[in-house]
C-alpha cells in the first residue's frame, strides 16, 4: 500500500477488515479486521502485480483492493480450517 503512509493503511485496514467481516459473515475484533485489511491488500495487490503488471491506485482502490484481499483470506482459511 504505498503513498497511504502508516495511518492510512491502518485506517484502510480497519474498513476493509469490517467490509470483510460483514460480507462473509464473520465475527471477529477490531485487531484481527486491521490485519485481515492489511494482510489482504498485500496479498492481493501482489497478485494483480503479478497478473496485470498494476494496481488500483488511491484511498479507494486500495479499499476495495484491501477488502477484495480481506475475503479472500477468510474464504482460504474457511477452506483450511473448515466451517467452524
């Protein structure tokens, strides 16, 4: 998440984390929203790197980028870990 600086990838983090939580209907805290959010963006930002050779630019993107990311995650670990 480069040019967002720290505060930003928190703050983007944190919302896309809820995002996240909300559509795949989780229940989790506001720490694990933070890293889901941020965790998420990486991963994904990676891939459409890798992929397309770019990325959503800006505040926005990088949410729906992060948020993207965030289900993507919990959609992995469900398939790891199971229902539960």
């Amino acid at each position: 998440m480069t040019g967002i600086g720290w505060i930003g990838s928190l703050i983007i983090g944190a919302l896309a984390g809820w995002i996240a939580e909300k559509i795949m209907k989780t229940d989790q805290s506001l720490i694990m929203n933070i890293v889901l959010g941020i965790v998420g963006a990486l991963v994904l930002n990676w891939l459409l790197i890798a992929i397309l050779g770019t990325t959503l630019g800006g505040w926005i993107g990088q949410l729906i980028v992060a948020a993207a990311g965030a289900c993507l995650l919990i959609y992995v670990t469900r398939l790891i870990r199971g229902r539960s």
